[in-house]
C-alpha cells in the first residue's frame, strides 16, 4: 500500500501475461459495508476498473466482483484478452475463496 486516507488506500499492482509484465498503481475506494470500488490511476493498462458488492442473502453473503479493462493496444488486446479474462477469474476465484475460508472461521 503507497497510501491510505479516510475511506481510501492507494496500492500498487504487477502481474504477468504471456510473458510481459503489466504494471499499476489503483485508487480503492471503500463504502463499508457493502462496496469496494477500485480504478486504475496510471499503468500500463488503458483502462482497469470495478468494484466488490457485498449483499445479505438469506442469512449468508453473496459477493459480486466486476472488472473492467482494456490494454489500449488492439493487436495486444486481440492476443491477450482472453488470457487476461482467464487470469483474472482465476484469481478472483482464489480471492472469494480466500474471504470465504476467513469468514468461516
């Protein structure tokens, strides 16, 4: 984490696709106790945004993760799309499952 305000952090991101690295930094923005917004503020991406909503269902939480992104580059992004759509449910998956192990406890 490179900062944190009230309701607020700034974090820094890199991960690898296909061999080349992709850099951001993301402003998180909370709203507790139903939603985390996030969005790129500079990178290599063109565009990498979303958001976390929590929802009380039936006694348990449904959580909803969207992401939204573009590499700014249409050949790369025609290679690279659906790769990064596989990256990215991947470790959303380990993420959900992660808080979900948490809130067990």
């Amino acid at each position: 984490m490179e900062e944190r305000g009230e309701g607020w952090t700034v974090t820094r991101w890199v991960t690898k696709l296909q061999g080349k690295l992709f850099k951001w930094r993301e402003k998180d923005e909370f709203d507790p106790p139903a939603r985390i917004s996030y969005k790129q503020i500079d990178g290599d991406l063109k565009k990498f945004e979303g958001d976390w909503v929590f929802e009380e269902a039936g006694g348990e939480t449904r959580v909803t993760l969207t992401v939204d992104f573009e590499f700014g580059i249409p050949m790369i992004g025609a290679l690279l799309n659906p790769v990064a759509k596989l990256k990215i449910r991947e470790n959303s998956e380990k993420m959900l499952d992660g808080i979900k192990k948490k809130a067990e406890r």
